[in-house]
C-alpha cells in the first residue's frame, strides 16, 4: 500500500507539502527534491549506524554532496549545546541556503533538526524522515520545532513546515516494542480527541498492533495523520484548535520533567490521559462509563494508574505551571466529553483552567488511594 497525501496550511500563506507512506522509501530516494546537490542529514548515534550510513553512501552514489552530523539518542540532547555543535559543523562545512537537512530518526532528531532548518541563515529546507512510530504519527508532521531548556520542554522553538515528510514503515521493523507502545499512545490521542470510528478499531486490534501487524499498523498511521493534518491545516500556530493535540501533554510533559526525562514521552503522556480524562470525569463533562472505556484501553497498553502512588501531585502541579500553554498563571487543560470529541465550551475555547484540587482529586482516583 502506498499512501500519498498532502497537508495545505492557507491560514498564512498558501503552504502544501507530501507525506509519503510507505515500506522501502529509504532504499530508493526519488523523493529527494531535485533542486538540492548539498545534503545534511542529522541524525542520532544509533539511527545513524541503522539508517544514517547507509542512506549517506545511497545519495553518495548518485552524486549529491553528503555530510552526516549526530548526537546522543535522547530527550537530554535536546538542547542549546547539541543545537550550537551542529550549527557549527555546518558552518564549518560552508552549508549555504542552497542545503537541504534530513531530519532522520525519532521526535528529539526531528525537533532538533526541524529547529536548526528554521534558524540556519534565517531558514532553509528540511524532509522529514521519521524511524520511530512516536515520530511517524505526531512530531514529524506539522511544522512545530523546538529545544528543551532547564525551565522546561520545548520552550525555545518556531513552527517550520518541512518541504516533505517520508515515513518509511520497514524501520518499524526493528523498534523495540517499548517505543511502539510510545507511538501508539500518540496516535490513541489522536483518535480521542477527534475520531471514535478508529478508537474503537485500535481498542478491538490492540493485540495484534502490539505483535506489530503491518497493515494494521500502516492504517494506525495513515488515520491518525489524517486527523493531525486535518487539525494543523486550520490552525498552524497553535492558536484555538490545534490546542487539543495536548490532551494528556499538560501533566504528561510535567512527568516527564519530574522524571528528568527518564520516562519516555508517550508513557508520560499515557498517565496524562488518565489523568486528564479523570479529571475530565469528576468535572461531569464526561460520562464515567466512557472514562472506564479509556481506562481500560491505558492498561492494556501497560500503564496502572497505581504506578504513580510514588509521585508527589504537588511537584507535578508545580511542573506544569512551567509550560507554553500556561496563560495568566493559569494552566490549561484540553478535556474530553466523549470517546472522539473534545470539550469546547460556550466561548469556543479548547483549553480550560482546572483548580489544582482537581487535579490533585483525579491524580489520587487514579491512583486509586
Ligand atoms: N504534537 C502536538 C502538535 O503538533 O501540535
């Protein structure tokens, strides 16, 4: 199966660009832009001996000048260091605007590289190449780039449309099945917030995408990019409807935090479902039979809200006030009325303050004490 299809973002400036699904991309480039004789792919250290030497020697042969610039693997990489290492290289090897950047591996190689492209010499052209389900379902498509800093994630960044994304699903193949489940909390999001129909089909398939069955897999992707362009396409700055992609994200980026990014993003953002839904429960906006449905769902894919007994609530509250959607002190919550919709109240807003006693009531009924 081959799905090919574009994103339009006309809220600026008439902005459209492929995404390309399919098994074997990586072996046969004719998605490169003509236009570019000078490529650097960034990558990690361990995407790099997988993926990166390889597709280095392919573009190597048919002429293009190729330089290979990695990190360590890892959300603590993320940051200013790494970014000015790379950004040095590049200057080093006198990158003009005429290079293209490939993004390849996971979320962290892609924000990074999505980052550098957006600032090298006031911006210059990337493709996004994603390795990891986590990236192939989310981050690589939307334009969002960042760096992390001390204060928190994410905080340094700039929304840099890529010229194309290219999801080449045989690097499924060797993922470890701890960063398939990361992924499928990712894509699970996606269909909470706006799509019960493929809920319910990665509900009844959950087994069998976690024996990674390709083509279930494949149509796990293809929905849950079609509903993130969808959102993307009607609000690329992250302005009014784009917010509800962060269901989960505003406890699940303070977990990870808490956790100094031990945890990975997905298993943060599984406990940040749980957590935002209950509260979404205790607030009446959704039904508690729902709830238990998602409930459910969370702990086949291996999370326990008891596992969180450990944590101190207030030091996640206080984690979360350090975030982009924190507006007049207040810290903004995506709740959902349903499998597949989310809340959006009388004044058409996505996001809602939630008193810190509520959160602290869903953290303990989830935990269950
Ligand atoms: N991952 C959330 C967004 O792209 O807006």
């Amino acid at each position: 199966m081959n799905n090919k299809f574009f994103i339009n973002i006309p809220v600026m400036k008439e902005i459209s660009y492929p995404i390309q699904i399919k098994a074997g991309l990586l072996s046969n480039i004719s998605w490169i832009p003509k236009e570019y004789k000078k490529i650097v792919i960034i990558t990690d250290n361990l995407v790099k001996k997988m993926y990166g030497i390889q597709l280095k020697q392919l573009l190597q042969k048919k002429s293009y000048e190729v330089m290979i610039f990695s990190f360590a693997a890892g959300e603590k990489s993320k940051n200013i260091h790494t970014f000015t290492k790379i950004i040095n290289s590049m200057l080093k090897c006198h990158c003009g605007r005429d290079t293209l950047i490939l993004a390849l591996g996971g979320g962290v190689v892609g924000d990074m590289s999505g980052f550098i492209s957006a600032v090298y010499m006031r911006g210059i052209p990337y493709v996004q190449i994603p390795t990891t389900l986590l990236a192939m379902v989310d981050s690589s498509v939307g334009g969002k780039t960042a760096i992390d800093m001390i204060q928190g994630k994410n905080l340094i960044g700039a929304f840099w449309q890529p010229k194309s994304v290219i999801i080449d699903t045989s690097c499924l193949e060797t993922l470890p099945k701890k960063h398939l489940i990361n992924g499928l909390i990712e894509a699970l999001k996606m269909f909470l917030i706006y799509d019960k129909v493929n809920f319910y089909f990665l509900q009844k398939n959950t087994e069998d995408i976690l024996n990674f069955n390709k083509n279930k897999l494949q149509k796990i992707i293809y929905q849950a990019l079609i509903i993130k362009t969808s959102i993307v396409s009607q609000d690329e700055k992250d302005n009014h409807i784009r917010m509800i992609l962060n269901f989960g994200h505003t406890i699940g980026h303070a977990l990870e935090k808490v956790s100094q990014y031990k945890i990975l993003h997905g298993y943060a953002v599984a406990y940040g479902i749980l957590i935002e839904a209950k509260i979404s429960e205790i607030l009446k906006i959704l039904p508690k039979k729902q709830f238990f449905i998602i409930q459910s769902i969370i702990q086949r894919l291996g999370f326990n809200g008891g596992d969180l007994k450990k944590l101190n609530i207030k030091e996640i509250i206080k984690n979360s006030k350090i975030d982009k959607k924190v507006h007049s002190g207040k810290v903004n919550y995506v709740l959902i009325k349903n499998i597949g919709e989310v809340y959006i109240d009388a004044n058409n807003h996505y996001v809602h303050p939630v008193l810190d006693n509520i959160v602290e009531k869903a953290f303990y009924e989830v935990c269950g004490v």
